[in-house]
C-alpha cells in the first residue's frame, strides 16, 4: 500500500479545508478525528474521489504514514493540545514531524517544544490565517520551529498556501521555538486594531451622518478600489449591503453589539506590555471587545447617563473624505505598532524575524491582507534595521499629510459622543512618537516624591532624588 505524504488530525472545517487544500495540490493525506463519525461522513462526502486515506485510531494514523511522518494538528488550542501529543506520542519516532496548526499561545509552543527535544519529535509552531476559504484555497502560513523540519515539510506548505500577485506563495519559515506562534499573534492584534477603526468608521457615518447601510455599502466598496484595498474593507462592504430575510432590515441592524474574542488581541497586549511596547490601537481594540460585552450595564446606563446627542450640521462629503483618510493613515499606525512589537520581541526570545518576510507573506491569504503590505515589504527592503515605519519618508508623507483628517474625525465624533477610542488611541500613539519632550518627568517626579524610586536629569548622569518636604 502507498503510504501517505502528510496527516491532518482534527476534521473541524478548518481541518477538512486544509486537508483537501494539501490533497488538491497532488500529495496524499491521512487523516483522523477523535470522533469516528466526522471521519466518515468527510470520506463520503468532501473527501471522496480525494487522496484521502481515513484512520481511526493514533496507531492506525502512525501506519499509514510515510517517514518522517508529518502530521499537523489542529485542534483546539490550551490543553486539547497537549492531550494530543501525548496520545499520539507513543507511536512516533526521531525525526518525526508534529505540526501545531491552531492558535497556540506561543510560549506553550516554547514549552512543547523543550517536552518532545528529548524524544527526538520535531515541533513545528505553525499559524494559519484566512479562516475557511483560506484553508481550502490557500491561507498564509507562518511557521516556527526546527529549522530542519521545516524543510521536511516546505514544499506542501509551499504548495498549499496562498499565492500573492507576484506568484510568492504566502508561507516562509518564521523562526525558531514559538516564532511562528508569535509572529501569528502579532497577526490577530493587528487585525483586532483594524477591525475596531472600521467600526468606528463605521459608527460615526452610520449614526452621526445617518448614511444608510446600503450606501454605506456603497462608500465602503469605493474605498477598497483605492488606497484602502483590504480583505477587512471588502468584507465591510459586503456585509453593509446584506439583508436579513426575516426582517427586511440591514443585517447589521440585528446582529447584537457584543464582539467577542478568543484571547489572542488579548495576549498581544499583555505581551506588549510585558515587553514595553506602544501598542496603542491593539489595547484599545481589545478594551473596546471588553466593554462591547457589558451590554445589559450599557442599556442601563444610557437611560440614566445624558451626552451628546449625534447631530452634524458641516460637510457631509468632506466628512466622508476624512472618514477614509484617517482610516487608511490609522491602518497604517496600527501595522507599525505590530511590527515595532515583534521587534523587540525578536530581540527579547532571539527569533531573528525577517520583518520583510512577514509582510510578504501577509499579502495574500490572511484576514489583514491589504495593498500596503506591498508597501510595508518595500520599506524593509529599503532597510531592513527599520525600527518604526514612521521613520520610513513613504510612511512618513502618509501619515503626516492625513493627521489633519484622523483630527477632523475624531474631533467630530467627540463632539456628538460618539466613541472612537481606538482612533484616538492611534493618533496619542502618532503624537507621542513625534514629541521629543512628554510629560514624562511629572510622572517621574510623583514617583519619587511618594516612593523615592529617583530620576533622571537632563543635565547631569546617574540617578537622583529630591527630598520634596523639606
């Protein structure tokens, strides 16, 4: 019997799609699902006429396996995971290949890792983004591990991935350990931060300006045949145009205002915080995921708490202009915060991650493609020591000649009260960047006032304190 090229465990859709994805580009696959019935209802159905080779059982997925046995996992992420490796460990050997394809938090990709070393299995840290279709059709991929592993596996995952315009497929070996899973986060904290300034894009127009949701739909779709094209702003307008059948309404007009999350926004600004990042728009989109979910204290209190009613009496159109303006100057913002926090974590878990090299592979295939990843590329072909994409002179003419509009929108939003906290965090991010002197040694002050912790002076080296009671 020919044995199998790669296995898939975990026959979610994500797990289905990428394994007809790999079997569509000419390999052969082996799967497994805990539960016996997806395995078959998938043999019968998606997977027929495939090179799909049902299992079902740990043991029976290990035989059918050519060596090194590739298997990619995905299920889903925290202790699933680790009750995997550990059921299917036994029928493994040196130099085998388990691949974790879910949305694993990276420092228990670390741990992994360090569990296996000593058995010889090699572990491959792998994030997977463009959701359902991506999986079938090609998502963007970035994994992480052993580098040696990696090219065991490089040519199906090369195969499999989403191809950008120029025809590179969206995969590249991230780095070492838990650098796929990392770079992956990173990922999702910028997508977080992107979503939430549509949104409040989308709110200011829709409530302050009264623009219906069809047109809206229309303004939207407009936007993403310009300098604003994205999959997050084509998906926009998609949704702005949709109608709910039983209603007749807006889709969105049904659809409860209470975003959830899975964690990983969340894990970028803890880590960003544990780094000493500025991540401004990615904590304020998670903030805003947080508050989003106290609707019953929100009903509560906008009967009892009075503002500003949304009333605007300027320029519709200029509004609008501003509106996309300011929306494609915060996306901007909102990748360099991604890309100075992997950065410093490069730095700090010595990943050496190609920052060229991510954007390259976020073209195509994952939720935050856009047209700018082109340029994001060539401005770290330019110089790839690039610290903030601010310092780079395209970025830089961007973003300066379109803070007059992140302005504009959000002192219109405040003055109908309107919230547009992720924005607003965006431009304190801008202006604290360009600022050589905060007021930082006020805060310095007060903490050695109350706490003796010292300062630092302008004019002098070393550390000082004053005694502020005498």
């Amino acid at each position: 019997m020919n044995k199998a090229q790669f296995a898939v465990v975990g026959l979610g859709v994500m797990g289905q799609n990428l394994a007809l994805n790999i079997a569509n580009k000419g390999y052969s696959v082996a799967v497994y699902n805990r539960t016996d019935q997806r395995t078959i209802d998938f043999l019968n159905g998606p997977a027929q006429d495939k090179a799909i080779i049902g299992t079902y059982s740990y043991e029976g997925l290990a035989k059918v396996l050519e060596t090194p046995r590739r298997i990619l996992l995905l299920v889903k992420a925290g202790p699933a995971v680790d009750a995997v490796i550990d059921e299917i460990k036994p029928y493994l050997n040196p130099g085998d290949i388990l691949i974790d394809g879910g949305n694993s938090y990276f420092e228990d990709t670390e741990r992994r890792i360090k569990v296996l070393d000593d058995s010889g299995i090699n572990y491959i840290g792998t994030g997977v983004s463009g959701g359902e279709e991506g999986a079938l059709h090609g998502p963007s991929i970035m994994p992480g591990g052993d580098r040696v592993a990696w090219e065991a596996i490089k040519d199906i995952f090369m195969a499999a991935a989403a191809k950008a315009e120029d025809g590179e497929p969206c995969v590249d070996y991230m780095g070492p350990r838990g650098a796929g899973h990392y770079v992956k986060m990173v990922h999702n904290g910028i997508e977080y931060a992107i979503m939430q300034l549509i949104a409040e894009v989308y709110d200011l127009l829709r409530r302050g300006l009264n623009i219906s949701a069809q047109e809206l739909g229309d303004i939207f779709r407009q936007w993403n045949d310009g300098e604003l094209s994205s999959y997050l702003v084509e998906i926009t307008a998609e949704i702005l145009k949709k109608t709910d059948p039983d209603t007749d309404q807006p889709i969105l007009d049904v659809i409860l205002d209470e975003a959830k999350q899975k964690g990983t926004g969340k894990w970028t600004s803890q880590n960003a915080f544990d780094l000493g990042a500025p991540t401004h728009a990615i904590n304020a989109a998670v903030a805003s995921r947080i508050i989003s979910s106290m609707k019953a204290a929100r009903v509560a209190a906008s009967e009892s708490i009075t503002g500003p009613k949304p009333a605007f009496s300027g320029d519709v159109r200029q509004l609008i202009e501003a509106a996309k303006e300011a929306l494609f100057a915060s996306m901007i913002l909102a990748y360099t915060q991604g890309f100075g926090l992997m950065r410093l974590a490069s730095q700090e878990f010595d990943y050496d991650l190609d920052m060229r090299n991510i954007a390259k592979i976020w073209r195509a295939g994952c939720i935050i493609r856009a047209d700018m990843l082109d340029d994001i590329m060539r401005a770290f072909e330019r110089d790839k020591d690039l610290t903030n994409l601010m310092l780079d002179a395209y970025f830089k003419d961007i973003v300066v000649h379109r803070q007059g509009a992140i302005r504009h929108v959000i002192t219109t939003a405040i003055g109908m009260g309107i919230p547009i906290y992720a924005m607003s965090a965006t431009l304190g991010y801008f202006d604290s960047y360009r600022t050589a002197r905060l007021p930082a040694n006020l805060t310095q002050a007060q903490r050695d006032y109350f706490g003796a912790h010292t300062y630092r002076r302008l004019d002098k080296e070393g550390s000082f304190h004053t005694d502020w009671q005498s």
